[in-house]
C-alpha cells in the first residue's frame, strides 16, 4: 500500500512539473511523427472507388492519434465501422495501434515505426486459421499535405512471402 501512495505522489508532482512548465507528457517530437494523419479524409482503393471516410483526431492531452472510420459501402445490412488509437510508446520507442469495429473485430500492431516520412506497424503472430499463423503489416505513408497512403499486407509464412489485403489513398477533405 506504501508503494501504491509513494507511486500516486510520485505521478501528481511529475505532471505538476510538466505543467508548470508548460509541456505537455507528450510533447517530444517523436509522439509528432504521425500527426501527418490528422485530419478528414476519403479513402480511395485502387480501383478509383471511395472506399470509406475517415476522421483522425488528436486526443487525450496530444497522447493518442484517434481514428475514426466508416466504409462507404453496406453489406449485409452493416455499414462497417471501427475505431484505432495510436500511440508512440516511450518505453519500447514504438508506435503501436489497437483497432476495434462493429464486426466484433480487433487488431493490434505492438510494432511500429517511423522512416522515410512513414509509418511501419506489425501485428505479433495470430491463429488465421486452425492451422495457419499470420502476421500483419500495415503501412501509412506520407505522400504530400492533401494524400498518404495505407497500404496494408499480410504473411501466412512467417514474412516469408506477403499478400496484399488492402491499398488506400486517402485524399484530405476541403473545409
């Protein structure tokens, strides 16, 4: 229990401090490499067709990178939706991003990282079938202020071979 108070001061003064003086815990330029993705966008596959709209906002003290996305077209009654938050984590010095829908589905890349005006995510191995293990990769590149790209893959061989799951560009909505 002494632990549990020491900890609770320890983490009052340490956001006193950060506040007096003016920084937000999540200021440092590397929490900014993926602020390229903010803002309101449509989502184009390859063949030209809108595939989805798509809202990133930054919340939670400048911490996380929310994203909001519904797709264009309805299937079986559901217009598919889903939420992600995405986070620069200090201590393993990756990006990460769990991903939530209405179909019941998650997806977390505890994997990420910036280069070359981009963001690289991998998913951990998961059970894609009864005797298949995949991984995911998923890519967001920074193509100009108005278009990225999101480009993503998966491997059923250990990252062997990939295969291309989805290609977007997403283009910035005008205000």
């Amino acid at each position: 229990m002494q632990k549990l108070i020491a900890f609770i001061i320890f983490c009052v003064l340490l956001s006193s401090a950060n506040a007096q003086n003016g920084k937000l815990p999540c200021s440092r330029p590397e929490y900014r490499q993926f602020d390229f993705w903010i803002g309101e966008w449509e989502a184009f596959g390859t063949n030209g067709q809108k595939a989805g709209d798509s809202k990133i906002s930054l919340i939670l003290d400048s911490c996380i990178i929310l994203e909001e996305w519904t797709s264009t077209s309805v299937q079986q009654g559901l217009r598919y939706a889903g939420k992600s938050f995405n986070t620069y984590n200090a201590a393993t010095k990756q990006w990460q991003q769990t991903w939530v829908d209405n179909a019941g589905g998650t997806n977390e890349y505890m994997q990420g990282k910036f280069e070359n005006n981009r963001i690289i995510f991998s998913s951990t191995p998961f059970r894609f079938s009864k005797d298949t293990m995949a991984i995911r990769k998923m890519t967001f590149t920074n193509l100009n202020p108005v278009k990225l790209r999101q480009y993503g893959e998966i491997s059923k061989d250990n990252g062997l071979t990939w295969t291309t799951e989805y290609d977007l560009e997403y283009r910035r909505k005008n205000k």
